[in-house]
C-alpha cells in the first residue's frame, strides 16, 4: 500500500472520534456568548436567505422541451424536479425552527433533531432524505449545493455547456443514457449496440469552448490511489500526502459494436462519493456506482484465466493488479 493509504486510515479514525465528542457536548451553554438557540437561529437565518426559489418546470419544459434528437432536455427536466424537492425542503423547515426556537410554533421531535444537526455542523436528516449522497458537514454540503444549483442555472439561462460537471447531477447515470441516445438517433443505431469509449484531452477546460462532434465532455472527477499525468497519458502513483488529484477532462465518446481494448487500459470504478457503498435504487442503478472509466496504464497488464460455471468455458480477464491492490478510484465529490 502507499504511505498516503495511512494518512487516510488516520483521518477516518478522527472523523470519527469526533464525531462523537461532538455528539456528547453539553446542550446547555455556559457564560456570557450566545446561547445554543441563539446559534441555531443564525445558522438557519444565514441559510435561509441563501436558498433559490424553486424552478418554474413547466417554463424550463418550454424551454426545452423534449425533443428526438436533443434527449438530455429531457435530463434538465429531471434534474430540475428533482433538485425543487430539496430546495422545497429547505425553504420549508428553516423558517419553521427559526419559529420554533423563539416559540412561534411548537418544537416537533423533527425540528429539534434538525436544530441539534445544525448546532453539531451535520446535515439533517430531513435534508439528506431529500438529497443527493454526500459525506460531507454543513458548511461544505451547503456550498456544493449552491454549486449544484448554480451550475443547473446556467444550464437554464444560456443553454448546455461545452463540458458537464458530471458531480453536479442528481443522477449522473440519465444523463450519460441521454447522450447514447442522442448519438444512437443522430446515427440511426439500435441504442444496445453503442457505447462509451473515454478519450483523455489535454486542454483545460477553459480552452474547451465547443461540445464535441460526438458524445460530450465531463469534468470534475477526483482520483485517489493514483493520478493522471498527461505528460506520459498514464495514470502514475500519486504524490506524498497528496490525497486525491483532480482528473483531466474526459470526452465520453460513443462507438458502435465497440471492443474493449485488452492492454494499457485500467478499468478504474467511479462513485458518487467516498463510502464506496451503496444500494440498488428502484431504478436498478447503484445509489453510489456510476459507471467504469477505463483510464490509460503504462502498467504491465496482467491476464487471468476464468472458468465461467455456467458453460464451463475458459475465458481470459485483464488484470492490473497494481492498481486493483492500491484501490484505485474515482469520485464525483470528497469529504472536505
């Protein structure tokens, strides 16, 4: 394993020791600052004054309306309908506990679970039923939500941009289904027979100011376990106490009846977050797993022969066993 694999077994064990030390602070506060409720009030008021108004759906779906050959109108839809229930929730329960906390309304066991979780800098529970999976505290979840709403804003108000932010989605895996369907009709192919090849660009993503004649561009993924050097277009082993690297801007590309290339290649898993876990979903998609992003290697690839039981037939796996062991992946958002 590499160093940093301690440094981050380091950093679990912290997170959760204070975690609960926070969980046993005293309610009550002591001498002559503001009382808890007093700071329970100015976080929610703070927010509050923050928070969008929903989207008008049926505006957006005029907007963009759904369309043959533009299926990720479709996607913006979702999203946005989506993304309203959060927002909804928010405008909803701020207000309330800040009416609760000066005696307005009655203080449910709902709201003092939630004021509780501002206080210890958590998300509420109510929030996070209505959220997109995320590890992170308040403040940060707070400020990726704003980011979230921003990027589907200017989405709305100028059109699709040149590069997706891919950690800004609700449900990452609709939007990369519009994009095969987008090419699937634009070519006239049954949409079974296409998929993503993943071309690794150079250029910043300022200098990416078109949408490509095929597929789209992605961007903001973060590697841990590795990191991608564009001089040698190979993942390399990442950096001393440098945790996670941010990935280079990837052009999902779609080919039709497209083989897997056997060498050079590591297939590397891209979650939503950090846990690795997750569950199906009533979609059949994972709650944390997107898809495999098959990463260019300078490594040597390894092959493995596999009895498949159901045929008895002995089929050959490519292996990188380096990177495997090392627990290389990518995520759509970190902890911090």
């Amino acid at each position: 394993m590499h160093q940093n694999a301690s440094i981050t077994c380091d950093m679990t064990d912290a997170d959760s020791n204070f975690e609960i030390i926070v969980s046993l602070q005293p309610r009550v506060g002591g001498g002559t600052g503001l009382s808890r409720e007093d700071i329970i009030y100015s976080i929610a008021g703070d927010m509050e004054a923050r928070v969008n108004r929903p989207w008008d759906i049926e505006a957006v779906a005029m907007q963009y309306p759904v369309k043959y050959d533009e299926c990720l109108n479709t996607t913006l839809q979702q999203e946005g309908e989506r993304f309203n229930k959060l927002t909804v929730e928010l405008q909803k329960s701020l207000p309330t506990l800040k009416k609760a906390l000066r005696g307005l309304v009655v203080l449910s066991a709902e709201l003092e679970s939630m004021g509780t979780s501002l206080f210890n800098q958590f998300v509420p529970d109510n929030w996070t039923k209505q959220s997109y999976p995320s590890l992170k505290g308040l403040g940060p979840w707070f400020e990726d939500y704003a980011k979230r709403i921003k990027f589907l804003n200017d989405w709305i108000e100028a059109g699709a941009p040149p590069v997706f932010w891919i950690s800004g989605f609700f449900f990452p895996q609709g939007f990369m289904t519009a994009v095969l369907q987008n090419h699937a009709r634009k070519y006239k192919m049954p949409i079974d027979t296409v998929a993503f090849s993943h071309v690794m660009r150079h250029e910043p993503m300022e200098k990416l100011t078109k949408k490509p004649a095929d597929g789209c561009f992605i961007d903001g993924l973060f590697l841990e376990g590795a990191r991608w050097d564009k001089d040698e277009e190979s993942l390399v082993d990442p950096r001393p106490k440098e945790l996670f690297s941010p990935m280079c801007v990837i052009q999902l590309k779609p080919l039709q009846y497209r083989e897997v290339p056997e060498e050079g290649l590591y297939r590397a898993p891209v979650y939503k977050v950090l846990s690795r876990t997750g569950v199906l979903s009533t979609t059949g998609h994972s709650t944390n797993f997107v898809f495999w992003l098959e990463v260019p290697s300078n490594k040597p690839t390894i092959y493995r022969n596999s009895l498949v039981s159901e045929t008895n037939e002995q089929r050959q796996f490519c292996d990188n066993s380096e990177w495997i062991k090392g627990g290389v992946a990518l995520f759509c958002a970190l902890k911090y």
